[in-house]
C-alpha cells in the first residue's frame, strides 16, 4: 500500500504516534487509507448537502474495508460570483483545486480517493489531480437542484437571469421578479439545466469515473446517498485491482465524453475543462477535431437552456447510459474502455433503454444531425472559438452584421440595457480572457440581456471570455488568441463588418489582411484589470507557455 510509507517500520514511529492523535486504532491502520475529498460549504448551493454525501461514502469505505480521512476543497457558486470583481477568481480555482488536492494526496501518501464535487470548477479540478495523482480515484456528485415552478412551467437560473432585463425594458414588474427568484432554486443542487456544472457531472460519468446515475440523480433524492455509499464501496474494487485514473481516461474514453457532449447539448466550457483534464491524463485534445466528431453525432437532447427539459427529466428518461446505448446503435462510441465499475462501457450500458422518447429522441429521429457544440475559426478566431449550437435558432445560424465594440463586460451590459443595441449588430466584448480579465469570467449576464430585450434572434455576442452553461442564443465564446495576447479580435473597429456561419464553421472579419496588418503595427495591449494577488500570478502563468497556458485554454 502506499501508505505503507507512513505507517510501516521503525523509522514511521512519529508519523504512527500523529496518526493516532487521531484516535485511529492499529485495526484502521492496517487498512487502505482512503481520502475522501469533500467540496461541501455553506455559499454555494450545490455544496451544501455535501456533508451528507460525504457521510455516505465514509460508510460505504468503511463496509468495504478501507479506513476513511476527510480533507476540503473549496468551490465557487459562479452565479453568486457573477456580476462583480468576484468572477475574475471563479476559473482560477480549478486550478487552485486541482493543486492543493494533489498536496494533500502526496503529503500524506493515501492510497485511493474518493472525490465528492458538484459545481462548475470543483468537478473538472479535483478530475484534473485525479489523473496528475493517477492513483486510484473515483467521484460521487452531489447531484442536481429540481427545476423551480412559475405560473405552471418549469424554470431554472436562465429564466431569472434573463427576467432581469426584462424587468429593466418595463416587460416584468418588481414583484413578478421577485416571485421568480423565490421559485426558481427550490431545493440544494447544482442548477438545474445542462449548464457547467450538471455537464461535467455528465461527462465524469462517461469517462468512467462514476457510477451510474452520477450527473443526473437528483440531488435530494435518498438514491443519492446510496450512489455515494456504493462510490464508497467501489474505491476497494478499484484499489484490490489496482485500476488507476489513467487506466480509465484514455483517449478513447475522451472521444467518447466529447461524443455525448454533442448528443447531450453540454455547456460550451466543457471544451475548455476537457482538454485541461486530458492534458493531465498525458492526453491531447484537438479542438479542430471536434467539428468531425459532431458531423457524425446526432444531438439528442434539448435540456435548458436549449429547451423546456432539466436534468431530472433527463434522469427520468433513463440518463446518461440511455444516451449512450442509443449512441451505440450505430456502434458511435468506443465500448472497449475501461471504467470505475472495472468493467468497459459497453458492459455498463446492456439495456439501457430510453424510457422518455420526447426528452432523449431516438437516434433515428433527434433534433439535429450534428452535435450540440461547433467549433469556429477564421480571421477573427485564428486558433478557434465555440458556440452552443443546440440553443442557437435556425435565424441566427448564419448572420452577418456591424461590430459594436467593448474592452469589457460592463459596458456592454450599459450599452444593451440603455437600447443602444439593435437588430443586426454583433456585440464585441474583449479583454475578457484568461490574461486579459484576468481570470476569464463568463458572460451570462450580457448574453441574458440581450435574450431579455428579445434581440435573441437578431444580435450576436462574440468574446474572449468564457460563457456559463446558462448561457442561450447567438453567444460565440472563447475566442483565441485572447485579445490581451494581440488576437485579432483585439484589431476589430466599430462598424466592421462581421460574418458568422455556425454550420460552415466559420467566423471572419471582413477586411483585408493588409488592413489587419496596419492595425497591429499601432495596437498597444491593455493591462489586467486586476493586478495584485493570486489573479496577477496566474495572468503571467497563463502567458508565460507553461503548464497554465494549457489548462487555461488559451
């Protein structure tokens, strides 16, 4: 075992004597150590019931025979952060999670690990030091909020998002908007659509590394408790066949998450958290590859925001497994890979029916042939950017139309508040990146007011920044290179116009090369907004081409 190193030999006599200040017996010590790695507090409300969700998996270990030690692991609840100086710091703490994981797990030698995540940045970081560690590793969420109830229909965190400026142009009262935020997060969970964080929830369990039921069981459900109860158990199968986190995430199990990403509708970060976590599996992602893999991925689900669905009419339907049986009906995924329940993926799905045909459509009839997510380039994204295009209307898949330019978030929510954004125009927000926020905050609430004026069909947003998973409509994110590293979206002027074709792929300014090349030889870079503290060391790792660059997908 290797915790061996800290319990075995003369030499350990002082390590023996703090391991049982502890109160822990010769018995536990004989025993695995297993860290259980619990992301439970008392701001975020995805986070909240993870104390319980930890108490069931400490049982599970225990039944099982291993000896459970609980260690945090901070989270951020984006849409808290949103808004204020605060979503500068929300990416950043995947890696600040994935970092002092990885301390805690080499400090103390521990031989396995159960991750207990929920929100938008804790799962993709504590995945990230799970395949660093590459010791054997599994994940337990805790689970999805209900959607919330107004006027007889189902809402979630877009409904209220939006209800802002619609409120704002006089199409809501105050009190209707304060009647929906009562109603629209009713119970503990991560939100209740296939925003970020229900979408990395997702895609841990098609990578293998958890079990059934993972991304869509809904978190007050006392099933749950059993799931984690079970992971619990599942973390000595893992450690007695010596089954480890890069055993399981494969490239193959990688082009499988990127598959059911596409017939899911996930949030377009998935493609920025994806190749984080496979370039820490020793695993590259090729983004421009990812167009092919949609071509042949029919999109197979409409969930909020891309429709009136959430994810626990996703877990109804029969969930993640269902999707990826009725996949495999054209032999789409690769079956072969290995996963946490120590068998392979075309084990785990035998029988897994779609048990609801109008929230997950047959693969014979979805809503699209191609997959939910699109990859864009050309001269205003040389290296690419991404759009959600399951929640993009048939109107706005192709549009052309004046950049109306802004060297931040702020501003632009200004201009679209006060009416100075019509029909037709393209919404241009930079300096928003992983330098140049720094940090890479999420535009929601832009893209919230544009839907809130009813200019979701008409106007398009393009940035550098990043999107929330909430986010619907023509919304074009992470745009690279970033505009603080001289990308040339950083040379865009007023009235330029621009051309965007989602199913061709691509996204251009139209002006000559010649007239971009006059534009960079007088273009000065802006400094980060935020210049002090742990934001000023990641803006210079972000661009310093260390292992930052990578993560951050710039």
């Amino acid at each position: 075992m290797r915790s061996d190193a800290i319990k075995l030999g003369a030499a350990n006599a002082p390590k023996r004597a703090l391991l049982r200040a502890l109160g822990l017996t010769d018995v536990e010590l004989a025993k695995p150590i297993i860290g259980i790695v619990n992301s439970y507090n008392e701001i975020v409300p995805g986070h909240m019931n993870l104390d319980k969700m930890t108490e069931a998996v400490r049982a599970g270990v225990i039944a099982a025979g291993g000896t459970p030690v609980v260690f945090p692991a901070i989270a951020v609840c984006d849409g808290i952060a949103m808004g204020h100086e605060g979503m500068h710091y929300s990416l950043v703490t995947r890696e600040l999670i994935a970092d002092s994981t990885e301390a805690m797990a080499m400090a103390h030698m521990l031989d396995g690990l159960v991750m207990v995540p929920n929100c938008d940045k804790n799962v993709p970081g504590l995945l990230m030091a799970a395949a660093r560690l590459n010791i054997p590793s599994i994940f337990v969420s805790g689970g999805p909020m209900l959607a919330g109830v107004f006027e007889a229909e189902k809402i979630g965190f877009t409904t209220i998002t939006e209800a802002v400026s619609a409120y704002k142009v006089g199409k809501l009262s105050r009190e209707t908007l304060e009647t929906m935020a009562e109603k629209t997060c009713p119970t503990c969970g991560s939100c209740s659509g296939m925003f970020t964080a229900n979408s990395m929830n997702c895609l841990t369990e098609v990578l293998g590394m958890a079990l059934k039921g993972n991304g869509t069981l809904p978190a007050i459900y006392s099933e749950r408790l059993m799931l984690a109860k079970q992971t619990g158990m599942q973390i000595m199968t893992l450690i007695g066949k010596d089954i480890k986190p890069k055993d399981i995430m494969t490239e193959a199990a990688f082009e499988n998450a990127i598959i059911v990403d596409m017939a899911l509708g996930c949030s377009t970060n998935s493609l920025l958290h994806l190749p984080a976590i496979a370039y820490e599996a020793d695993v590259t992602i090729d983004l421009t590859k990812v167009n092919t893999i949609s071509e042949r991925t029919p999109n197979l689900c409409h969930l909020s925001p891309a429709g009136d669905d959430y994810i626990e009419d996703l877990h109804r339907a029969g969930g993640v497994y269902a999707i990826m049986h009725e996949l495999n009906k054209q032999t789409l995924l690769n079956g072969d890979v290995l996963t946490c329940t120590g068998k392979t993926v075309a084990d785990n799905i035998i029988g897994c029916e779609i048990i609801d045909p109008q929230v997950i459509r047959p693969i014979e009839n979805p809503f699209s042939t191609k997959g939910g997510i699109a990859v864009l380039s050309g001269n205003l994204a040389p290296d690419t950017c991404v759009v959600k295009r399951s929640a993009v209307s048939e109107a706005m898949m192709k549009h052309k139309g004046p950049a109306r330019v802004f060297d931040g978030e702020e501003a632009a929510i200004t201009a679209i508040n006060e009416g100075r954004i019509v029909a037709g125009d393209v919404v241009i927000i930079r300096y928003e990146g992983p330098k140049g926020g720094p940090g890479m905050r999420e535009m929601l609430n832009p893209t919230a007011a544009i839907m809130g004026r009813g200019l979701g069909e008409s106007v398009t947003l393009i940035t550098d920044g990043r999107f929330s998973g909430a986010t619907r409509g023509a919304a074009i994110g992470h745009v690279s290179p970033e505009a603080a590293v001289g990308g040339n979206i950083a040379l865009i002027e007023e009235g330029d116009i621009i051309a965007i074709d989602i199913d061709a792929c691509e996204i251009n300014i139209e002006v000559t090369d010649e007239v971009l090349a006059i534009r960079r030889a007088t273009w000065i870079p802006k400094p980060p907004k935020i210049k002090t503290g742990y934001l000023k060391r990641y803006a210079k790792l972000v661009t310093s081409g260390n292992r930052g660059a990578v993560l951050s997908g710039d």
